[in-house]
C-alpha cells in the first residue's frame, strides 16, 4: 500500500492514528505451523517469535525477509555548534560520501546479508536550529522530512531497517527521550562518539536548556519530535510509519533510531508492534528508552556506531526466523513421531 505524503503536521498524525493492526489470522496460521515443525515446542526461543511477529506484520502465514533495505538518514543539527560532540559537522557530509563510495561500514554489512542500502542526506547544508531556544524544526520543515523517510518504503519489501548519520544528533536523542519520558538530563545523556569532560558537561547543559524550555510549551509527542528532534529522526518516524501502512516490519538500529520513533509508541496503543528493537547500544541511555518502550533486544554486542550497523545484523536473525519457519519440514512430511 503507497500512502499519501503528507503536507502538515495534521496529516502526519492522521496517518500515525490510521495506522493498521497487526493480522491475527496470519499470526494465527503461523503459530499452528510452528507447532507442527520437527522440533520440541519453543525449541528455536526467539526465532519462533520473530516468525510469527512477521507473519502478523506481513499479513502472511508463510513470512518472509528476503527484500531487505536498510534505510540510514544524514541530517546536520545547529546544537552541534554548541559544542556537544567532538567532533564537526563536516563529518556528516563526509560520511555520506563514504557511504556513496561504499568505504563504511554498513556497505560491508549490507553486502554480508544482501540487503539493498539506500542513504537519503537531508539539507545537510541547513542545519536545524539550535533547539535550546526555539524548535529545531518548522512544521514545514519536520513534515517534509518525514515525508522523505516514507519514500524510501517501495513495493515488495519485506523488512525495513532504520538507522542515521549526523553529528550531533545523539544529543537530539537525548532531549527528545527526556522530553517524551521526563528524568534528568544527565540520565539520558552519553558519550555519542566520544564526548568526555568539557563537552561531556556541554552536551548535558544543552539538553537541560532544551527540555526545560520546550516542556513548559508543548507535552505532545509529535511536536515535541519535531520541536527536539533532527531531520533524520523525523524521517525515520516518518519511514516507520509508511512501513506500517504497508505492512513491512521494521528492525530499529540503536539510541538515535530508536528514539525517532519512540513518539509512536506514546502516541497509539502498539503503535510500534511493527517494530523491533535490532540491538542495545553501548550508548547508557538506549536500554533506558528500551525499557520505556517495552522493547527487548535482539543483539547486545557493544556497539554504537549508528548508521543501521546494529539494525543490519539483526535482521539476519531475522532473516533465519523465516527460512526456518517457512523450510523446515513438519513431523508428518518428516516421517519423525512425536509431533502435536
């Protein structure tokens, strides 16, 4: 299903209100297979699950995770020039090109499970605005940009990956989990790539400043993703949201991507059923913004480097959830006793 992109803020939280159920008819007919496949029931954990998630999700009682693209979102963030992270703003216009050149590493990782990469850089020469003061978005701007997430949703997918590039924008995570979820900035603050000491201190005063000054406006979710948020994040809300519309499940990458999306799950009852949780960042306040969600891990492997890299790996997981779903033998076409 194509959905309509929409022109305003309005229309952005009509779709998210819109957005469809899981099939329990699927989810069904996939639950009783897997209780007739030649293994002792729960045997395969929590590959049966991610079976029968796919199944409910897909809308198909044989699930698939074949098509895979892997979406990752550049965006540049003004708070970067407050000197929140090590590193400059620059890096984010490299690093696409890198990616373009195929030189990092979600190239070598999606390559490793076939999956199609696309990287969607997003006016990276016009930074948000620095958000301590005023909204790092416009209304024109933020539904623009998850307009531009939903495109990369295309016909035939079967699983959607999530993950970004920008400097900076570990910062914007950080305010919006403190805005959406409240506690103190510190709790939700971490290294990103490398923040220690005096921009450690900076990164921490700025969301500080941020919440405390977009709190006392706003208790919305959605404005207040696009009041702390980036363009990367509101394009990755954006891609989840078509992703739903069009029944692609979605694996979520780490701090940044997961919360992108964490206004959808306040913003609707299991408005993020679609999605899972790829892996748990090194970044402290990832299983903290996991937790809030009710969402559980696939992989812990300490990693923190964005771009999809977490979300790429579980979605081999995933991928091994279908195959054996769909290609193991049940205990009447085995020949095996013992089956339910």
């Amino acid at each position: 299903m194509t959905i309509k992109p929409p022109v305003d803020l309005a229309g952005l939280r009509l779709l998210i209100e819109t957005m469809p159920d899981g099939d329990e008819t699927a989810a069904s007919a996939a639950i009783a297979r897997d209780r007739l496949l030649t293994k002792p029931p729960g045997a395969l954990g929590r590959l049966e699950d991610l079976a029968i998630w796919l199944a409910r999700w897909q809308a198909r009682a044989r699930p698939r995770a074949e098509s895979v693209r892997i979406a990752v979102f550049a965006g540049n963030h003004g708070i970067a020039a407050a000197g929140v992270s090590p590193y400059p703003a620059s890096v984010t216009v490299q690093m696409v090109a890198n990616f373009a050149a195929g030189g990092a590493a979600i190239n070598a990782l999606s390559g490793a499970i076939g999956a199609d990469l696309t990287v969607v850089p997003l006016d990276l020469d016009r930074p948000t605005a620095d958000f301590r003061a005023g909204p790092a978005m416009d209304e024109a701007e933020f539904v623009a940009a998850a307009a531009a997430g939903m495109a990369v949703v295309v016909p035939g997918l079967d699983l959607l990956c999530l993950g970004e590039m920008g400097i900076g924008n570990t910062t914007a995570a950080a305010a919006l989990s403190a805005g959406l979820f409240g506690g103190d900035a510190a709790a939700w603050v971490g290294p990103g790539t490398g923040a220690v000491g005096p921009v450690l201190q900076a990164k921490i005063a700025a969301v500080e400043s941020a919440v405390a000054f977009h709190r006392a406006q706003c208790d919305d979710p959605l404005d207040l993703a696009r009041r702390l948020g980036g363009r990367e994040l509101a394009a990755m809300l954006g891609a989840c949201v078509a992703a739903r519309h069009a029944r692609v499940p979605v694996v979520l990458d780490g701090y940044v991507a997961t919360a992108a999306v964490a206004a959808l799950g306040l913003l609707r009852a299991g408005g993020l059923g679609h999605a899972v949780a790829g892996h748990c960042s090194a970044e402290p306040a990832h299983r903290r913004l996991l937790d809030r969600l009710g969402l559980v891990a696939l992989l812990d492997l300490g990693m923190r480097l964005g771009e999809a890299s977490g979300a790429a790996l579980a979605a081999g997981i995933v991928r091994a959830a279908a195959r054996c779903h769909g290609e193991m033998a049940s205990f009447a076409e085995a020949g095996v006793d013992g089956g339910v």
